[in-house]
C-alpha cells in the first residue's frame, strides 16, 4: 500500500538490470518506489548471452558473488575468427572474477527479490500502456487497470521504450542502429563442457566470433558456458538483415555447423531459443535522457557497449546515477528538467558516455569498409596462418612474397589506402 493513496516517490518501468539498479538506490535512502515489470517476474522476458561484470555488480549488489544464481565464473575469453572451414583463436586466461556467466530469468528475479527486501514495491504481470502529463511535466503513469502518480518517472523499458517515443525523447530506432540477436541454450552433461573448454567445475569461457557464416556480414557471434548448457548466438545489423533478406536462424544454423564450433556443442539438446534486439547506434544515437519529471536509463536510452558486448553494467551505473539525482531531486522537491539533467552529467563523466564516445565512429567505419574488414582482411587472418602452419617444400620467404602479392592483387591500390585510411581515422577517434 502506498503512503500516499495512489501517488508514490518515484515509478521505475521495467525490471531489468537497469530498473532494479535504479529502483534499489532509492529505495535504500528510505524513499518509495513502486517497481513495474510487464513480465511473469522480473528476467522472465530478458534475453542476453551473457555475463555480467564483477565490479559494477557490486557497486549495486555487493554480496552477490556468494548469493545471486550463478552459472560460472569466466576464467577464459577467447576470440575466435571463422574461415569458410578454418578458423584462428586468440585466447586470454587468467583465473580470476572479472565476469560470471548467469541466466537472467534466475538472475533478475533474485535481484527484484533483494529489491523488494530494500523496500521496493514490485509490481509484476502489469505494463505501462501510456505517460501522464501534467502540462509538460511527467506525472505518472497508466497501466491496463490503474493509474500511479509519482514526482519522478523513471524509464527502464529497454531497447524499444515505446514510452520514450510517447514523450519524443527518442525517435523510432533505425535498422542500421540496431542489431537482431538470437541465440539458443544448449543442454550439455557440466563434465563434457568442462573437457571441451579446459575448465573446472564452476569455471566457464566465454567465446567472441567473427567471421565464418557472418563473413561480409555486419555481425558478431557469441558463446557462453553456464553451468550445464552453452549459450551460442549471434547479433546482426537489422539493415544488413533486411537489405540481403538474411533469416538470423539460418546465419545461426550455419554457425552451429561450422568446424571449430560443432564439436563445443556436439550431443547437446536444445533447451531454449530466443530473439532480441540490441541498441547498437552508440554514441550519436543517444537521445535526451531526462525532461520535466522524467529520466530514461539502460537500453531505453541506447546506453550498450557493443564492441566489449557490454550492457547489464551500463545499465546498473545508470540506474545508480538516476536513483541518485531522483534522490536529490526529491530532497530538494525539484523535478524540473534542470534538476533532472544533474543525471545526464553524472553520465558524461562517468565511464558510460565516456567510452561511447571512445567509440564513436566505429559503427559509421564498420559500415563503410565492412566488406574489407569483415571479409577480405578476416579471411587473410586465417590464410596467413594457413601459409604459416603448412610444409610444402616452398622457401618461407617466396611465401611470405606471394601472401603480400596475393593481397596487392586482390585490393586495389585505392582501396588499400582507404582501408589504412579508415584504421588510422579509428585509432585517431579512439586514442586521442
Ligand atoms: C543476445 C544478447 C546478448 C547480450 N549479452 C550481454 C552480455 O553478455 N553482457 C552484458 O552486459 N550485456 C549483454 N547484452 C545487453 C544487455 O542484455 C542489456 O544491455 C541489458 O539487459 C539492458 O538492461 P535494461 O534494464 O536497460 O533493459 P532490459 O533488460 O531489456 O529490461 C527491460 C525490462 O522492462 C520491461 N518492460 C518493457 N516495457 C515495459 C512496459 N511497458 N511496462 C512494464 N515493463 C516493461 C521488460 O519486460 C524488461 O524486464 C546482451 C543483449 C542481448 C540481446
């Protein structure tokens, strides 16, 4: 029951990452906060790879290494670049927390339960149909049977957030600035997924792919171990999805029979298979994130990561730093936009702007050399160590000559500059 009738501190929308995060901070400061999720439970309707990092987890929940669901904890990342039939693995392993593998069916729902024991008030199974306004101002929100009334909407609604567009803070998303995921979990006996991936009870990999069916393809591949399934999926651009009438399954289909990939998953039975989209236009996407009576965090406001596969942290920190300026707001009894947008500089100088921004211009270089960088020059990756593993009686120096007249040949002198153009225009954005 709320304090006030129907009006309450603050209404968070949605109980992913970023709304619990949100919804905890200011329920911790002894402020009400009614939480609504659409879904069964809170993760019921969250589809990710996925990992969640040890360091902005704790900021939020700094017990939940021995308490939250589990699956394993990441000791290996591996970087796996695909041939038609062959592939190159760079692998980094270090046997400590940085990461943990989780289900966010079990992890949200633990995590909206701590939230609640903080004194948040989850309301589940209900969505948010439309914005109250009192003039310009965000006063509340309808859901299907009721109305709520809050000082402060707070928006978590992930990548679509019709709500956002209902307030035209964002316009409707552009295919080229997102990516369709899908992925399937793969049911595996934990010895075999140990044997296959050098670990022990308990440790896990996580496994980045390029290449291989998504040759050409604005595309990325993932794999994750939980404790007895494999997740294994893959994120492509909706526009090249659209504009070369790709079917996202089949790319996965053709994925899961590569060479390097089939034995992983080999003898395992399909447990689930889902589809999602992930914010992928960065920086320059970024809508206004806050206005009179309202803050937007997580996918809502297109705050990923995409390049690290980095979301559920961008999502808790944001959440953090909304629930903090609510809180103020709130001691102030300020709601204003101005007092609001206290929250969009905590984001510019936190990490989350600032490596959107690192990354600014990665998306626009990715789409103009795709076909270079994402063919040709994967292709060569795996033909230079084909050329460097193989004993054919030819001397190691007429090979290294052939494989750089190969590339001479098969690149236009223009568009090799264009490609050392595009690299060094990259590193320029990112470095300096
Ligand atoms: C395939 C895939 C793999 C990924 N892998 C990783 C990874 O390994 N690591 C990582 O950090 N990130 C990963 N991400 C990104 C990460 O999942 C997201 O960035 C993160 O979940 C965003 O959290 P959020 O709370 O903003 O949104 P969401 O998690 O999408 O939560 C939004 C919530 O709002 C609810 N909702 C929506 N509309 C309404 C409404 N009108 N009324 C009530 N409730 C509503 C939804 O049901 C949902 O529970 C991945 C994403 C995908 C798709």
């Amino acid at each position: 029951m709320l304090k006030k009738n129907n009006k309450t501190d603050v209404i968070v929308v949605g109980a992913g990452p970023a709304g619990i995060s949100c919804a905890i901070t200011l329920a911790r400061e002894g402020k009400e906060v009614v939480l609504i999720e659409r879904g069964m439970f809170a993760g019921s309707k969250n589809v990710f790879g996925g990992a969640i990092y040890t360091q902005p987890t704790k900021e939020i929940f700094p017990n939940f290494e021995s308490e939250a669901p589990i699956e394993r904890r990441n000791i290996e990342h591996k970087f796996m670049i695909l041939g038609e039939k062959d592939s190159t693995t760079i692998s980094y392993r270090k046997n400590d927390n940085v990461s943990y593998s989780v289900i966010r069916a079990k992890f949200d729902r633990w995590a909206a339960e701590e939230a609640k024991k903080a004194g948040v008030i989850l309301v589940e199974q209900t969505v948010v149909r439309s914005i109250i306004k009192n003039g310009t101002t965000v006063v509340g929100v309808k859901t299907e049977l009721e109305e709520y009334y809050a000082d402060i909407v707070i928006l978590a609604d992930g990548v679509n957030s019709l709500l956002a567009k209902q307030l035209k803070l964002r316009k409707n998303i552009e295919p080229k600035d997102v990516a369709l995921s899908v992925k399937e979990v793969i049911k595996l006996d934990k010895n075999i997924i140990n044997q296959r991936f050098n670990v022990k009870d308990n440790e896990g990999a996580i496994g980045e792919i390029f290449g291989g069916p998504m040759l050409g393809i604005l595309g990325l591949g993932f794999m994750y171990t939980n404790s007895d399934s494999i997740t294994i999926g893959l994120g492509v651009s909706l526009n090249d999805l659209i504009e070369n009438n790709y079917r996202p399954y089949e790319i996965l289909e053709k994925l899961k029979e590569h060479p390097t990939i089939a034995p992983l998953i080999e003898g395992g039975t399909l447990q689930e298979y889902s589809a999602h989209l992930i914010p992928e236009g960065g920086y320059k996407k970024v809508p206004k994130l806050c206005d009179n009576g309202v803050m937007i965090v997580g996918d809502a406001g297109m705050l990923v990561n995409n390049l690290h596969w980095e979301g559920t942290n961008l999502a808790m920190i944001s959440g953090k730093l909304a629930g903090e300026t609510a809180i103020d707001a709130l001691n102030k009894g300020d709601y204003s936009r101005k007092m609001l947008s206290n929250y969009e500089n905590a984001l510019s100088d936190s990490f989350i702007m600032k490596d959107l921004r690192t990354y600014k211009d990665l998306m626009d270089v990715a789409h103009q050399r795709q076909k270079a960088f994402l063919s040709y020059y994967l292709k060569k990756v795996n033909s230079f160590f084909e050329m460097f593993t193989s004993v054919n009686s030819v001397p190691k120096k007429e090979n290294y000559h052939n494989f750089i007249k190969s590339i001479l040949k098969d690149r236009k002198i223009s568009e090799l500059f264009k490609d050392i153009w595009a690299v060094i225009r990259l590193l320029w954005s990112i470095l300096v």
